[in-house]
C-alpha cells in the first residue's frame, strides 16, 4: 500500500486500488502466497480503521467517503465494502 513519504500509514484511495488489483490477479491466476498475503494486510487496514475513521481518534477521515457515487473515482464506503464482498470476506463487526 502507497505512503506519503514519512508517514506510517497508507491512504485509503491507493490501499483500495491495491486490493483490488490483487484481488483480480489472484482471480485470474491463482496468486501466490506474498500476494495474498499482503491482500489481507491491506483487507486488515481497512477494517481497523472501521472503513472511513482515523484509527488513532475514530474521527470520520473524509466527510465525502460516507457520500456514494457512482462511478467512483477514489475511495468511499461503498466502494470499501463493495470490495469486502468481492474477496469473500467474512462479515466483521468493524464495518457495521
């Protein structure tokens, strides 16, 4: 997942672009160990942050996350959970 330099974590918009191309490489391919591997890394990181919230406070990352578009350009709620069904993952009560 892509970092600003100095930072200790990943954005949102660019961890969502990963997943989704990990998970149709492992769709298309089998994928490897790594590749899953860092799918439920990126998977994990979502779900911490509850989808939308900054870990360290639970504040709301971006007001416009929680507005669903269609088609979607960066990252929102839908597009999160959209993904979450996608790759089979089991409910969480982190995104409720």
């Amino acid at each position: 997942m892509h970092q600003r330099v100095g930072s200790t974590r990943s954005s949102f918009n660019t961890t969502i672009a990963a997943l989704e191309g990990l998970l149709e490489h492992e769709l298309a391919t089998g994928g490897t160990p790594d590749a899953r591997g860092a799918r439920r890394k990126g998977e994990e990181h979502l779900l911490e942050r509850r989808m939308f919230r900054r870990r360290s406070t639970g504040e709301v990352v971006k007001e416009a996350w929680t507005l669903f578009s269609y088609p979607t350009y960066y990252y929102d709620v839908l597009r999160g959970i959209d993904y979450l069904r996608a790759a089979g993952v089991e409910p969480d009560e982190r995104i409720a």
